[in-house]
C-alpha cells in the first residue's frame, strides 16, 4: 500500500473572505508499506483417531508479517483458533489473537513549525485541579513523535448449542480476555491538566504572584495530543439465542 499527498498551501477564509487562520505550507510525504497474510484450515485429529464422542476438531491457523523501512512498524501478528465438535448439538471453541496498531501517520508536515507564543495559540476553557479555578489556557498540538505501537493480546473460550433441522435453534456463550499494552489515546487540554502528575512536561506554568494561595501558577500554554496507556485490560462475556 503506497500513500502520497503532495505539498499543498492551506488557506482558511470566513464566508466574506476574510482569512480565518494564518496561512500554512505543507510539504509532501509518502508513506509505503507491504503486508502478507497466510491462513491454514484443517482438521486437528484425523477422522480415523477420533473417539466416538468427538464429532469434529478443526484448527484455523493464520499469520500477517508486515514489512516497512522502520523496524518499529514490522513485525509478525498470528492467530490461533480451535474448534471442537461433540454429540447433541455441542460445540466449544476457543482462540488466541495478536494484534498490532501503528500510530497514524501524519501524512504531511508543515514547512515551517508552528509559533509557541501563548498568544498565537488556540484557546481552550479548562478546569486547573491543583488550583480549582476555571480560565482559558493557549494550547498546541504536541507531534509527539515517539509514539510506541500498540499490542494486544485476545483470548476467547465459547460453548454453542445448536438443534433442529425445522425449528432450529442456537445458544451461544463466549468469555473474551484482552490485554493491550501501550495503548494510544488522544489527551485534550483539560485532560492534560488531570493527569499532570504523570505528564508534568505538557504543561508550561506561569510563576506565582505575591499573595497567590495556590501551590502553583497558571498554566501560560499546553501542549496536547495522543500519549501511549502503560497497559489496560477487559474482560466480557457474550450471549446470543437464536431461533429459526
């Protein structure tokens, strides 16, 4: 897959002309990677071995390598799923998925960096919990260029009942497991301040006046975007019921 956006100049205007923002120059970029993908089906016992009260056992088996001109965006995600076949209309079946997320791509980037000055910033009305007090705050978006790739890792367990041929009938109950490591999310200014403590170099502080009670100034700007989660993990059950 190759992706191109050539270099462009982004101009703004209010519905009478007037410029909105100041102008900007983007340059071009490509972004170009490859994916192979295998996937294999067969029977994990063979008809002759299987015992009387054991249906059918399949197995899936699937592998994606992705290749790229980073080593932090190539890597090998498989996946393993059972299935298990019993007398009365009985199926158990169970899997084991890995995953991988890239951190978008910013397709293009500007020619020359935009201004910090709090003043040529956009503002945004946030709520200061080390000083409980509500103001507007300047804020810019962060780059953040060392973005980790998220992992994750999914494990499921299922029972199904299924009987009938006329009036057919189908039961199904699944546990699902999954375990992410660095996590993407999109932190905005107010989170930002909420979280603080763990991303102390997000927020620029003004010193504190004379006479001021808090423990710290007002924040003069922040800097805001997408950050990687330590790690998170969900547990959940499904159920369904079918009737035909």
């Amino acid at each position: 897959r190759r992706n191109h956006l050539g270099a462009y100049h982004e101009v703004s205007r209010f519905g009478d002309g007037t410029t909105a923002e100041t102008p900007q120059d983007w340059d071009s970029r490509t972004i170009q990677r490859y994916s192979v993908f295998t996937e294999l089906q067969a029977p994990l016992v063979p008809e002759r071995r299987r015992p009387a009260w054991l249906r059918n056992a399949e197995a899936d088996l699937a592998v994606r390598y992705i290749a790229a001109n980073s080593s932090r965006e190539s890597y090998v995600s498989p996946t393993l799923a059972l299935k298990l076949e019993f007398p009365a209309g009985f199926i158990a079946r169970g899997s084991v998925t890995t995953s991988n997320r890239f951190p978008t791509p910013q397709l293009n980037r500007q020619v020359f960096a935009p201004s910090t000055e709090p003043s040529s910033l956009e503002r945004f009305s946030v709520t200061d919990p080390r000083r409980n007090e509500r103001y507007d705050v300047p804020a810019l978006v962060d780059p953040t260029p060392n973005l980790i790739t998220e992992s994750a890792l999914t494990q499921t367990a299922g029972l199904v009942f299924q009987h009938g041929k006329v009036h057919r009938i189908r039961a199904a109950i699944d546990y699902v497991d999954t375990r992410k490591t660095d996590e993407q999310v999109g932190l905005m200014p107010q989170d930002i301040l909420n979280v603080e403590a763990f991303l102390p170099d997000r927020v620029v502080r003004e010193a504190l006046t004379p006479g001021d009670p808090n423990s710290v100034g007002r924040a003069s700007y922040i800097l805001y975007g997408a950050t990687n989660l330590s790690g998170r993990r969900s547990q959940n059950w499904n159920g369904s019921f079918d009737y035909v």
